[in-house]
C-alpha cells in the first residue's frame, strides 16, 4: 500500500512523502541528514536518506542501525524483539522531527498500523504546543486487527509519555499498552482496507477485543479498499510471463500455462495442459485457510484438476503440500519459500486462484487474478467479499468448512468446462478497476473531512 499510495496522491496534487524505517539490506537514498534523538533519557543517532518515488512522491528513510539493522522486521521467527516499543515509539518521534525540521507545517499525518500508533499520541502530548506540528490532525490506518502492539505499561515513561494516558480511553489495554488502540483512539479519523472488513471488526468474532472501541468510532470509521499497482502488475507488460495478453487478446494466457506447468513438473504428464490448473500463492497458516485444506487435502487431487501452490509458513503445512506433490506428481506442484517472478507466473498461468481465507482484511492477490484473467475462488469475508462477485467474476463461500470450500470449487470447474461462460467470467474480471487511483481519490476525501473538522483560531 504503501509503495503505491503516495504517487497516487500526487497524481492527485497532494505533497505525499512516505516515512518508513531504513531496515537492513535497504541501500537507495541520498544521504540527508543526521542529528541526535533523545527518547526516554536514551541518546540515539538518527540518520535520514531521501529516495524520490514515482509522479512526484517521496520517502524518508530512518536510519538508525542499533534499532533496524537487523535479521528481520520485528524479531525472529515467532519472538519479537523485546525492544520493539524502543524501536517503533523512536521511528515516530523521528518521522515528527524530520518533518519539523523541514520547516513546513504538515497537514495531517496518515499513520499505519501498530509500529506507527504513538503519532496521535506524541503529537498530542509531546508535540503539543510545537509550533509546526501542534494541533496537527491524524488519520490512522488498520490493515490488521490482530496484529496491536502490546507491551507492558512501564514503557509509557521510557517513551516519554505522560501516565495520563494510562486510561481505559487511551492506551490502556487489558493492564497493559496497546499501541494500536492508541492510534484508533486518537485519531481524528480510522480507516481500514475494505469496506466489509470496517464492519468485521466492530464484531466481538473480530475485533480482537477492541470492538467496543471500534463502536463508539464508528462515525469516523471508514473502510477504504486497497488498490493494487497497475503498473507492475499488469499482463500486457509483466516481464515475468512468456508473452503478453490483455482483456481482448489472452492468447498469451496459454502461453504463461504452458510455462507454469513446466516450471513445476506438471507438463509431461498427458491432458495436463487441457485440465483447468489451480493456483495458490499464500501464508501457510490457519488465517489464510489451510486447515481448511488439511481437511480435504485427500480429496484435491481427485477433482480433475492440477495445483501450483508457493508460500511458506507452518511446518506442518508445508508438510502436507510436500506430501501431496510426492503422491501425485502428475497433478501437484508445490515451491515452498517465495519467489517475484514465480508469483506472477501463476497469477498469468492459472485458471483459478484459490483463496479460503478465515478471515482477510483486504487481499491484494484476489485482484492481482481478476486483472491476469484467473478466476478466483474465496471465502466471502473482508476484502475478498468486495472484490469477488459469485457466478460473476469468481466463486464464493460463506461456511468456514471445507464442505463449502469444496462446493466452490467444484463450481469452478463445472464453470471452466464451458468456454463461452468462462471467458465471459475473464473478461468480467479483467475489466474491474482495482488500481490505487480509485482508492487515493477516497482518502482524499477522508482527509478533507478531517481538515475541514479541525477548530478554527480563537
């Protein structure tokens, strides 16, 4: 999101800069400047880099290597560093005071998730009578609920933050802090990456504790659909498929088929180019839907169909793909880690994306499918439930079973047989408008909500 929104807002005339962490590995960026930071009585070095983004956006990047040059983003495997409120509460203090250091007030800070949480409440306290950044509004983005930062509440004074936000209204979470409810609860305006994902998580099922919060918000709570990057992913000009196509050529579909199957070893096995091919790029984890899978994995290789599947995750997950591809080498391939180019090859070559996710905030690879010709099968929740219109574009299910899931499918491939249907379900898809011009022109709206809610001068 991210990468693509800032553009889409200076297509827009907004000044958009970007402020993320300079994270190991990450070498772009002319050297800016440098200067120190105190946070919680802690000297640290903070260093900044520029990186010009495209149509006239930009980022910053924090460079500060005691706290981001590291293995990964926020542990190791499945242990979080346990300086991750250090860590993040300093990022944000850093993207406030490059921005004072500009010399020119902001009109409003858009922050993102957990690791940027504490900007409405610095901005609110520590920033509070600044004379650039005083009063300035904040915008705060979910993308996922459960994901919220929660840390023990002695952090508050090693952040520099006053006790007075240890309050059930602020902070305060279940004894401990919240960083993301501190962003929910501060911010002028709340938005998350779909429409039906802003109403999931005012749900005690979803809201992870965090409903009635979301509730007594629900006024300033929007849910924007994410956009996907039109420029990178479109198959007229992808560079990773064997040859181009669009809405009113997709010769070169086949073409991309042809190659996925190779790629995985399916090709030399009779009728497998005729069969309809099933895609799953994903997170092996319960959240994307694999157990789901694990409960009808005997039953996939008898559908009639052959199964591409890249990801990576749970052990025990890519057990079973490993499992299933040695059983049925004809029929399933599978390539655990990740792969760019691999990625694009499957959303161009396959029939059907599959997609049986628990629960999903947005989805970007449902779309990725629906421009590439790839007719999705998912579970109607969040993002997917926007984007996915059943017997129209793609397939759909409403039990969290692998009855239903496998009902949906099957419905896929019946569909599949007939070509008139299935090229018309293509073309449907393919015609959507999913690109982040559509989504920018919505958050330009909600932030000249909030611009025009803020108090004038006395």
């Amino acid at each position: 999101m991210l990468g693509a929104l800032p553009p889409a807002l200076a297509r827009l005339g907004w000044q958009a800069t970007l402020v993320i962490p300079r994270y190991q590995g990450v070498e772009q960026g002319t050297f800016r400047e440098r200067f120190p930071l105190t946070v919680g009585g802690r000297p640290l070095d903070v260093g900044f880099y520029d990186v010009p983004l495209r149509d006239g956006a930009r980022a910053v990047l924090v460079d500060a290597p005691e706290l981001f040059d590291r293995e990964g983003l926020y542990g190791i495997g499945a242990r979080d560093y346990p300086d991750n409120p250090r860590r993040f509460g300093a990022f944000v203090r850093a993207a406030l005071e490059v921005t004072a250091r500009s010399g020119e007030a902001p009109s409003l800070v858009h922050a993102h998730d957990w690791q940027a949480g504490l900007a409405p409440a610095y901005l609110s306290t520590v920033y509070a009578s600044h004379p650039l950044l005083g009063g300035t509004p904040t915008v705060f983005t979910i993308h996922n609920l459960a994901y919220q930062g929660v840390f023990e509440r002695d952090w508050l004074p090693r952040l520099d933050l006053p006790w007075t936000l240890w309050s059930p209204d602020q902070l305060e979470f279940w004894g401990r802090i919240s960083f993301l409810k501190g962003g929910i609860s501060g911010a002028a305006a709340i938005t998350t990456v779909s429409p039906t994902y802003a109403r999931e998580i005012q749900t005690p099922e979803l809201g992870f504790g965090l409903e009635g919060l979301l509730q007594s918000r629900r006024a300033d709570l929007f849910g924007v659909l994410n956009g996907i990057d039109t420029e990178v992913w479109n198959p007229a000009r992808d560079a990773f498929l064997p040859a181009p196509f669009d809405v009113s050529g997709r010769d070169g579909k086949q073409e991309a088929k042809r190659e996925l199957l190779a790629r995985y070893g399916l090709i030399g096995y009779d009728g497998a180019l005729g069969r309809p091919l099933v895609g799953m790029i994903s997170r092996m984890v319960d959240q994307k839907g694999f157990d789901l899978i694990a409960q009808c994995a005997d039953v996939l290789p008898r559908l009639g169909a052959s199964f591409t599947v890249l990801g990576t995750g749970e052990d025990r997950y890519q057990d079973l793909w490993r499992r299933l591809a040695e059983q049925h080498p004809d029929r399933i391939g599978v390539h655990i880690g990740f792969d760019e180019g691999l990625a694009h090859l499957i959303e161009g070559g396959a029939d059907i994306f599959l997609m049986p996710s628990r629960f999903e905030p947005c989805g970007l690879n449902q779309m990725y499918s629906l421009r590439y010709g790839t007719v999705p099968v998912v579970r109607r929740v969040g993002g997917l439930s926007d984007t996915v219109r059943d017997g129209v574009t793609g397939f759909t299910f409403d039990d969290y079973s692998a009855a239903a899931l496998l009902d949906a499918l099957q419905r896929a491939l019946n569909a599949y047989e007939s070509r008139e249907r299935w090229g018309e379900m293509q073309e449907a898809g393919m015609k959507e408008d999913h690109s982040w011009d559509r989504s920018a022109a919505e958050y330009v709206r909600i932030y000249r909500r909030v611009l025009d809610a803020r108090p004038g001068p006395e």
